[in-house]
C-alpha cells in the first residue's frame, strides 16, 4: 500500500564506512573535519604534550623547585653529550655531560663557570635525586633524567642568580601558569554562558542592557584594571590565596567575549526551524536550551575556550612580570620573567629569557589547537 | 564542430567531485549539443548534476570539483572553435568569454546580488569591463537595459540598492545583468524557482520576449515540467550525472520513450487527476556514492532487465530526427509501453 | 449549513509592530493577516493558497500558537465535544492541544536538529507529553517509522544520512506521533522533488484516510492543490479572497485574482502554451500601507472607482464565499 520503501538490495550495499558516516554524531564529524587541519592537530598534540608536563612535572624537572647549588649561580646551560672523543683519540659512548668549573672569560673580562672537557659525568634516565613528593601525596626521589654525581647538578637551561635550575623552574611553573588558565576559563564559561545565554534567549530589553554592560567592561583598558585590582591584594596574603584572587580577577573580566559567543549563537539558533518544532512539541524553555541549544553550540564554545586560554595564561604572566601578580614561592613563568628585567642581567644570563619561550609556545600550540577547531565547530555547514 | 547548427557539442564530460565520503561522479559521461537560437531545458531532479554541468560550461566548479574528462566545444566565432574545458578557469581566456560571451542567471536573486552595491554599479560591471565604456555611456546602455527587462523607472533604480526591491525585481537586474553585453548564450539555473507563481510568469515571459528579440541561445535548468512545457524549444533530461533523453519539447511530451521521462510525466499532479492516487517512480535516487553500475536508472525502472541494464550505460540511440535515448530496451518497443500500477 | 467546524477562525488579525528606534515616529504595523475568517471542516483536507505575503503561512502559525494573534478568535471542538477559545489560552494550557494539532514544516533540512538521532526527533513529543518512555518510546517510534514508509533500523541514524523525501517522511512521522486530529502542512510538499512530491502526497492521502485526519494544507502550487484538497482557501496580501470546493473553483473562479493564479499554473504540455495574456502585471499589494478599498484593485482588470473606496467583505455568493464588489457580474475563465 505504501510505496517506496528502500529495497534491500540497496541497503546490503553500503559500505562500511558510509554507514559510520550516516550513524555519526556531531562529535564524530568534528573529529573528522578536524583532522584534515594540520596546523590545529599539531597544535593539540603539542598543547596536549605540554599539559602532560604539568601534570607529571615533578617527575620530569632534573630537581626540586627550590633546590640549589652554591657553586653553580648564573651557570650557562651544560651540554648534553652522547660520544666523547677523549685525549688519546679514543672514543667513549653514553649520555654524559661535563660539570661546570669557574674560569676567566678573557673577552668579556668576566669569571664565568665553563664545561670541563676532562671531566665526565654520565647522565642517566630514572636516577635517583632531590626527593619531593609527588603531588604533594607520596614520597619518591627518581627523576626522569639526571647525573649520576650527586654533587653536579644538571642544569640543561642553565641555572639563575641562586643557582636553581631553570629548567626544572621552567616545567613547576607550567604546572602554574597552566591550570591558571584552565581554572580562569572555567569561571569565564560559567559566567558567559549563563549571562550570554539569558541576553540570547530572552533578548529584548534585557539582552539591551546585558549587551552594554559587556561593552563598557571591554572598554576599560584590561592592563591598568587589572593593574588596579591586583594592587588591592595585600602583599602579606598567603600565596595560594594570591593565586586564587589573581584567577578570579583575569575571569570576571574575561567572561565577556565568551557571553558574546554565546548569545551569537542563541540568537542564530532561536529563529531555526527545529527550535519551533520543538516548542511545537511542548518543550519547556529549559528543556529548548538543554536538549537542542547547547548541543549545537557546544562546539563553538570549545572553539572559544581554547582560544581564550592562551589570552588567560599571557595575562597572568604580564602580571606576574610586573610583579604585581604570583610571587614566590609559587612559581609561574611570569614570575621566572622577572629575574629577566634586568638588561645586565639578560647580557650575561640570556638564558633566563627561556620561560618566555615556553609561554610563546605554549600560546601558539593553543591558539593552533582553537582555530583548527572553530573552523571544524561546525560540520553541518558545507 | 559536428554541426554548425550547434553553439555549444559537450562530449563526455566528467566532473567529479572528491569528498571526505568518497568520489561523488555529480556529471559523468554528458553528451549534449546546444543548438543556436533556441531554449534548451535541461531537466532533472536533485543528483541528476544539471547545475554542476551548466557551471562546468561557465568553469565556475570550485575544489574539490573538478573537470576531469570530455570536452566542451564550443562555436566562438564563424569557423573558430574552442574547447572551454581545457581552458584556465581563472584565465583572461575564459574571463572573456564568462561576461562577455556567455551571462548566468541564478535561483537566488538575493544572494547573487552584492549588497552593497547598487543597481547601477552592478550592471555596468560588466560592461566596463568587456568594452571599452566609459561611466556615462555603461549607465545609459544600463538604464536601457533595465527598461528593456521591464522595470518601472530604470534612472531611479540604477541608484538604489538591491533590499529595496523585490523578488521579482531583482531577478530582473540579474537578467539584466547577464544580458547586457549582448551574450551569445543565457544559462538560467532555476531562475524562477524562488519567485512566487505571478512573477513566474512574468518573468519567463520576459526570457522567452528576450530570447526572440536578441536571438539569444538559452540553457534553461529547472526541475519543473510545466515551466519546461512553457518555454522549452528542446528538451534534455538528466538522472544522475547523464542525459538519458533528448528531444524537442512536444516529442518529449508527446512521446516519451525513456522511463524515467515517462514516469516523471506521469508523477506531475494536473487537473483532472483529482483523489486518485499519483503514479510515483518506486524508491529514491541512489546516493551519488552508491551509482549503480550501468543504467543508473536500473534500481528504480520497471523495465530493467538484469544482465541487461546493469553492465554499461546504455548507448544513445536516434529513435526520430533529433529524438535522442539512451535505454537498452528502446529499440524493442514502437513506443514503452504504460508500467502496471 | 454543514455540521460543526473543527476549526473556526473568526476575524483573526496579525498584526506585526516595526520598531523603529527611539526617536522615530512608530511606522504602520506589517498586515500579515487581516480579519480573516474561516472554517475547516472535520475530515477535510482545506487548502490555503497564496504567494508570498499572503499571510497564508502566518495563519498557520497563529492556529498552531506559534504567534499569537493580535485580535480575533480560534475556536477548536475539542475531543470532548465542547468548543475551545485557543486564543484565550494562556502556554501552559494550550499543552494538551499541541497534542491535537501538529505540523508538518516546509525544509526538511532545517527542521530536524542536526545533532540529534532520529528517535529522539520524533520520540521528544511523546516523553514530553508523557505517552511513553525507554523501550516503550523506541517501539512507538518504529512503528511511526513503518507507517511512513522507513525502516526502524533507522531511527537510530543522523538526520544527513536521508534523502529529502526521507527527511519529510521523519517530519510526517513527529506530526503523526500523538495522534492528532488537525494536521497543518506548511507547503509540505514545496521543496521536494517532482518524483518524492508524488510519493509524499500519495502518502499523506493514506494516511488522511487510515487516521481520519484533518489537513490544512498551505501551498503555492495550484497544481498540487487541486489534486489533494476537498476545498480551497485563496488569500491575497493579508486578506481571504475567495473559498470554494476545488472542482468550482478551477471550473468557474469568482475572484480576479483566482483567475490570474489559475492562469499561471504551467501545464505540461507545449501544446496548451499560453500566449502573453491574462499576465498579472504589477506587485505584490505592501502589508504596511495596503491600496485602499480592496487590496487587489491596483492590479485588477475588472476595477472600477468603487473598488478603490470599499473593501469588500468576504460573502456568500453561489453556495460559495467570495470577497469582491463585482462576482456576480463577471465571468472569469477557469482551467
């Protein structure tokens, strides 16, 4: 009676692959448009790479954070080596360096510290070290790589005025300057989807007023406010409270290129034909929003997430380097950056300039990572 | 040239597109002569990649589409020809002859018209850029043009915006638009579609006043039989990326002999049919990724034989002076006989 | 006079406000619908024809109480028997009649959410109004998915991975989910294929005559209007024209406007070419500053000085109604 029922034949033909594509969701097809994006999925997986570091940083850093050698202040960064030729021409294999010895620089008319070329000291992986506690919870002492003299450090990037690591500084900072992003953000999108949402959703004279008042936060200028705001913390607060406070400041002003995003969206989707068949359907607005709205934004919110991290990460370590924000003993990248503000410093140390590598690339793989994705946010589009 | 009679011999074009999916083949295999001084319809529905063939003429395919077989020859001047399909798309060659040679009307006036621009900018675009005018003399031949496409007031429209006027008006700067270097050829690709049923048929009477006037060559895309039967000169119908039937349009009305064009005819709501059920064509068009081999019409015919119709596409067979068909079983038959219901 | 209506709309006027901005004078509202009145029998399938800017798709919409309209009454004969002023009703008790009369959308593309499979998409009215839940609701589902001619493996399947036709048959079957009564087929059929058109209007006549439905259909296409409708409903820039059983209407139109539609529909056959004639010149009458008297006068052949003072009311002329000063004494030419 009813006509044009596909025939069997036809289904039985499909192909495997087809069929995964006909049965996929939103998040399969984003997964797929995604990857044809090189710049994003290199960006992600060096994002994903640095995380990583964070997360297992105290196991990674040749040292503790703290942990210092007397005799090795502002030492240049120590060579790693694999083959060493030595005097009689013979050739010795495994990762070893040299330690550092104070010497004359002739040129510069300076006492530096120099490698040692007749001394060796084998670098070795899974050694033992400085002993720490790994988050805070258990005690271990191996670290990843290390030398196995426990009297010479190995100071791959080189060592600052006290003569601490910096690359161990380097990799706990990113434990810091990392989740102030993650931590910032997460306020930033509580508070834009739920004010963005409700400007979208009832529009009219609330979404008016909500919209101004998101203009005139935006055009305050962000560096003197957040200036301003971090100069009201009192220097003998304790230092967590600190970079609570400090997460809290960069995500109330944050939060408003988020809300934008979001009631863009709204409004785009309110006037969608699915939205009335759903209110035809009896949906109450709650269930509008929950079931069809967010679904289809969700995308476009990570999209803008990942681009606002790296806006959370530079903003904290301007404010660090200005010395207004962290302060030891939490350590951020920003704060490394301060032992760098000094020209005489930078001349004779450059390396300690290195943190600021660190935020460049961390900045870049993010920014990478969002934009792949905001171009993939959208899959229905063609 | 097989005949001077033609502007335009399509010989086994192929543009395919490659897809995350898959190849979808949207043109593969036409066969088409556009005849001088006539309206040409090419009838199909959605897949059947009537509009990807009428770009590929213009070479306006963007990636991932691309021409990968066949040639487009065609008559540019008396004893020249060119073939457009191994052209540079974005070359000064087929610059010319896109603008110059050849205009394109869209279904939809609204998007094919800038918004910030006026009227007036827009339709001595071309022409500033084809002939050697200057501003005073494109806005004159402009305000001509428009007059000549029915528009009340054209020295008032020149300067107004394209939101300010309706549907139908602005389909009619888009005629004028394509028409005002006198092209040699109009390709319209569902020009009326959009328009509401009165505009409609202004509008196709205003192509057809056209047409007879300036002598121009028309390839017509459409998807609707009455608007075919209103205009047409010849008819070519198209399923799936192929011309299964050509003809002048009251052969094609008249005696059909392709089952798709015959089932199609007969799926036309007209009156008199009233309550009784609407004879259908069974199933749907195959996905563009799943052709079927051979006819491709096959899965959906009531006439398939296996063994058939489903090794290679049919050959295409004269069955009358310019009544072309490419069926396997169209010589075994005077004309196909009614499907049982 | 025939039995009681399902639906009775009674000088129902729509009425769109155009802000524009604080400190301009308040310019004349957009006339989507102009006191029109209208009856839908039970049973039958009532076409509202017109292009665009008729108000036919608003009137639509303001029956379904997606707008909600600026004066005039609908009254519905609810199950039980008593009539129902669903203009008076406020969200939350126009609930239950959401359940009686659905609609079937024009773009099947837009009007299921990407982003979710098809049983939700069809299955979401039926938790909503509590009909069933779980297992009870993907059971329900597959039989709506048999009945439209799909197969119930689909349902768990992306709104992409269908045809158009398909897409329409999903939308069928949401309409279909909560055993309506009245269903509203907002050009249901308009964007499909001439081959899908056909599969789908057979469809919605089975199930008009399976279900007992009653259909309001809102289309352009006269064509497929005069196949499928008992009766037909003509509008013109706001206002009812002309409303008739379709073999009067197509044989002997009352209404100058009827006549231009009727004189637009290509026939497919070059044979019956129609020659330049009875071409409607002219545009569309504005919905914010309409002609005076009868909206049509300035592009009728027929108008005379009276036209442009009067608007006529819609009447009973011939068993019929119609809304123009002169029906009785012109003869117009029908199909």
């Amino acid at each position: 009676m009813l006509d044009a029922i596909p025939d069997a034949r036809t289904v039985e033909r499909l192909k495997r692959k087809r069929e995964r594509y006909l049965a996929a969701g939103q998040w399969t097809l984003i997964w797929r448009r995604f990857r044809r994006h090189t710049l994003g999925l290199i960006g992600g997986a060096i994002a994903v790479l640095i995380y990583l570091i964070a997360i297992f940083a105290e196991f990674l850093a040749p040292t503790t954070l703290e942990d210092y050698t007397a005799a090795y202040r502002f030492a240049p960064p120590m060579p790693l080596e694999i083959v060493h030729v030595g005097a009689d021409g013979a050739w010795q294999w495994g990762l070893h360096t040299h330690p550092l010895v104070p010497t004359v620089d002739k040129v510069k008319m300076r006492r530096t510290l120099a490698p040692d070329p007749r001394k060796l000291v084998p670098v070795g992986f899974f050694v033992p070290g400085e002993p720490y506690r790994f988050w805070g919870l258990f005690p271990t002492d191996i670290h990843l790589i290390g030398t196995s003299d426990p009297k010479v450090p190995l100071m791959l990037l080189g060592s600052d005025r006290l003569g601490r690591d910096l690359l161990s500084r380097i990799i706990y900072g990113a434990r810091i300057s990392l989740s102030i992003g993650l931590f910032g953000v997460a306020i930033s999108f509580a508070l834009g989807v739920v004010i963005g949402g409700i400007s979208g959703y009832l529009g009219g004279v609330t979404d008016n007023l909500i919209q101004r008042l998101v203009e005139i936060l935006d055009s305050i200028p962000s560096v003197p406010l957040w200036i301003g705001l971090a100069a009201i913390i009192p220097l003998t607060l304790a230092p967590e409270l600190v970079y609570f406070l400090i997460t809290l400041i960069l995500a109330l002003i944050g939060w408003t290129g988020l809300a934008r995003v979001v009631r863009g969206r709204f409004l785009a989707l309110k006037s969608e034909e699915f939205i009335s068949a759903a209110r035809l359907d009896g949906a109450s607005p709650l269930r509008i929003i929950m079931h069809h709205m967010v679904p289809s934004f969700m995308s476009h919110i990570i999209a803008a997430l990942s681009l606002a991290i790296p806006g959370m990460i530079l903003a904290e370590t301007a404010l660090s380097y200005l010395g207004i924000g962290l302060r030891p003993p939490v350590v951020s990248w920003g704060v490394l950056l301060q032992d760098a503000q000094n020209i005489r410093t930078i001349v004779e140390a450059p390396w300690l300039l290195l943190p600021g590598v660190a935020v460049v690339i961390t900045v870049l793989a993010l920014n990478f990572f969002g934009d792949g994705l905001r171009d993939a946010a959208d899959p229905y589009s063609s | 040239m097989q005949s001077p009679d033609n502007l335009i011999e399509i010989r086994n074009l192929k543009t395919h597109f490659k897809t995350d999916e898959g190849l979808v083949k949207a043109v593969d295999g036409v066969d088409l002569d556009v005849p001088r001084g006539r309206v040409l319809c090419v009838v199909g529905e959605s897949g059947s990649g009537k509009s990807i063939m009428a770009r590929s003429i213009m070479r306006i395919i963007q990636r991932p589409g691309r021409i990968v077989e066949g040639t487009i020859r065609y008559a540019a001047a008396a004893g020249s020809e060119i073939d457009l399909a191994q052209l540079d798309p974005i070359g000064s060659a087929m610059r010319n002859i896109r603008g110059g040679d050849f205009g394109m009307v869209f279904q939809e006036p609204m998007t094919a018209l800038s918004p910030v621009h006026t009227v007036g900018d827009q339709v001595t675009e071309a022409l500033l850029l084809h002939r050697s005018l200057d501003k005073k003399a494109a806005e004159a031949e402009a305000a001509a043009m428009l007059a000549k496409v029915g528009l009340p007031d054209p020295k008032a429209t020149l300067k107004r915006f394209p939101f300010e006027l309706s549907g139908g008006m602005r389909q009619r700067v888009c005629i004028a638009m394509a028409l005002i270097c006198r092209p040699k050829l109009l390709i319209a690709d569902e020009p009326t579609t959009a328009l509401d049923v009165t505009t409609q048929a202004q509008v196709l009477d205003l192509l057809r006043d056209l047409q007879a006037e300036m002598g121009l060559t028309v390839l017509f895309i459409t998807h609707n039989l009455g608007v075919v039967a209103e205009i047409a000169d010849q008819v070519a119908v198209m399923y799936l990326g192929r011309v299964v039937e050509f003809a002048d349009a009251d052969t094609l009305f008249h005696d059909p002999r392709h089952p798709y064009t015959q089932a199609l005819l007969r799926s036309v709501p007209r009156p008199g049919l009233r309550g009784a059920r609407l004879p259908t064509v069974r199933g749907n068009v195959p996905h563009p990724l799943d052709r079927p081999a051979g006819c491709p019409f096959q899965t959906r015919c009531d006439f398939a034989v296996s063994g058939l119709c489903d090794r290679e596409f049919p050959v295409a067979t004269q069955v009358s002076p310019g009544h072309i068909v490419s069926c396997a079983r169209v010589g075994e038959f005077d004309r196909i006989p009614e499907a049982a219901q | 006079m025939t039995a009681a209506p399902l639906l009775a709309v009674e000088n129902l006027q729509m009425h769109f406000r155009n802000r524009k901005g604080l400190f301009r004078r308040q310019p004349p509202p957009t006339r989507a619908v102009d006191d029109v009145s209208l009856q839908i029998q039970p049973g039958e399938t009532l076409s509202l024809v017109g292009e665009s800017g008729s108000g036919k798709t608003t009137l639509g919409r303001c029956i379904l109480g997606v707008y909600r309209a600026t004066a005039g009454r609908i009254t519905y004969a609810g199950t039980a028997g008593e009539p129902v002023e669903l203009t008076t009703l406020g969200e939350a008790e126009l609930k239950p009649y959401r359940r009686q009369i659905r609609m079937i959308f024009q773009d099947p593309n837009s009007s299921l959410n990407p982003r979710r499979p098809v049983v939700d998409l069809i299955g979401e009215c039926l938790e909503i109004h509590g009909v069933a839940k779980g297992r009870a609701r993907s059971e329900r589902v597959a039989e709506l998915l048999t009945q439209v001619g799909l197969r119930p493996e689909y349902m768990s399947r992306y709104p992409h991975a269908f045809s158009g036709g398909e897409r329409q048959r999903i939308g069928i079957a949401r309409a279909l989910a909560l055993d309506p009564r009245l269903v509203v087929c907002d050009e249901a059929v308009s964007a499909l294929d001439v081959s899908v058109q056909a599969q789908i209007i057979n469809l919605l006549q089975d199930l008009q005559a399976q279900r007992g439905l009653t259909y309001l259909f809102i289309a352009h296409d006269l064509a497929v209007v005069e196949h499928i409708s008992d009766r037909i409903a003509v509008m013109y820039a706001g206002r009812l024209v002309e409303v008739a059983r379709t073999e009067d209407l197509f044989a002997t139109p009352l209404h100058p406007y009827t006549e231009a539609l009727i004189g637009t529909i290509p026939l497919p056959d070059p044979r019956l070419r129609k020659a330049a004639r009875t071409r409607l010149g002219g545009e569309i009458a504005s919905l914010t500053n309409p002609p005076s008297g009868c909206n049509f006068h300035p592009r009728c052949r027929y108008a005379t000085a009276d036209c442009s003072i009067k608007r006529p009311a819609l009447r009973e002329v011939g068993g019929r109604q119609v809304a123009c000063h002169h029906a009785e004494s012109l003869s117009l030419r029908g199909a």
